[in-house]
C-alpha cells in the first residue's frame, strides 16, 4: 500500500464528516499533510467482534472501494504535462491520473516523492528539488514551474570562469 486508507463509521465525529473532502479539509487543519490519508472508505459500521472490538479482518481490502481520482474531464494537455503524467502513472501505479490530482491524494509519499524526483530529472533533464516538489504538487502545477524555469534566462556567471586543477 502506497498511502494510509482510513475507515470510519458513517455519522461518527463530533461534526459528522460524511464527505471525503470535508474530512481531509478538516484533518489538513489539523494534521501535516504526509499524515493525511489517502483515501477514507465510509461504512454504514464499523466490523466488531463477539466481544465488541473492532474486527480489522472484517475492514474492506486497501484500495478496494476506493474511486479512481483521476478525471476524464482535466486528462493532460501538453507535452510536458503527458510526460509528468506518464512518470506519475508509473510511479503511483494508478491510472488514470489527471492534471489537477494532488500527488499525495492520490497515493504518493515522501519516498515516492524521491523516486518522481529522480525520474523527472532523467526523463525531462531538469533538476527539481524536493521544496519545489512539494509546492507543486499537481501536474498542473509542477508544468508551469517547469515552463517558467524554462523561459527564465540562465543565472549570470559574474565574471566566474572554470579554473583547471
């Protein structure tokens, strides 16, 4: 499993978030967001067992009444934003992926952030640090950095030259 899947009986909370969003809205007020799950499953309630406890073998499968996120409606528009996608599917192993999907909503991690750095700077031959990863956490995002990157002028060299040791 690539994310932390919550489930949680319908109706429990002292506000009743019946909604995904709503939930992972409030659980970002509260939370860092690698600690936010990935995906919440609702269940009318919880399994238990003859002495009342939870019944963990009851809970649905990881991943098996999870939606797809990914959107027919926001599929990649560019080049550059196919090739990031392209890099996500392989590394999330999930399709389909849209632009707007947030890489940690949909099942991505901090070392699967490493892994989609390292494969961005091979693929795409640009070198992108985990700081601006993390900023631009959708393929949207993370293309119009790389757009602007490009249309930027290199850094001056200030007179600097190589000196042979």
């Amino acid at each position: 499993m690539t994310g932390v899947e919550a489930s949680a009986a319908e109706g429990d909370g002292e506000r009743g978030h019946g909604a995904a969003d709503d939930l992972r809205q409030w659980l970002a007020e509260r939370l860092p967001e690698p600690m936010i799950p990935a995906a919440f499953v609702a269940l009318p309630e919880l399994p238990r067992t003859p002495n009342d406890k939870l019944d963990r073998r009851a809970l649905p499968a990881p991943g098996s009444q999870r939606p797809p996120r990914g959107s027919p409606s926001n599929p990649p528009r560019t080049p550059t934003e196919e090739a990031i996608a392209a890099i996500w599917r392989a590394v999330l192993l999930r399709d389909p992926i849209g632009v707007h999907d947030n890489f940690f909503e949909v099942g991505g991690s901090s070392l699967l952030l490493l892994k989609l750095q390292s494969r961005l700077r091979h693929a795409l031959g640009c070198e992108i640090t985990m700081v601006q990863l993390l900023s631009h956490p959708t393929i949207h995002a993370l293309s119009g950095l790389l757009a602007q990157e490009q249309e930027a002028p290199p850094p001056a060299t200030a007179g600097r030259t190589a000196r042979a040791l």
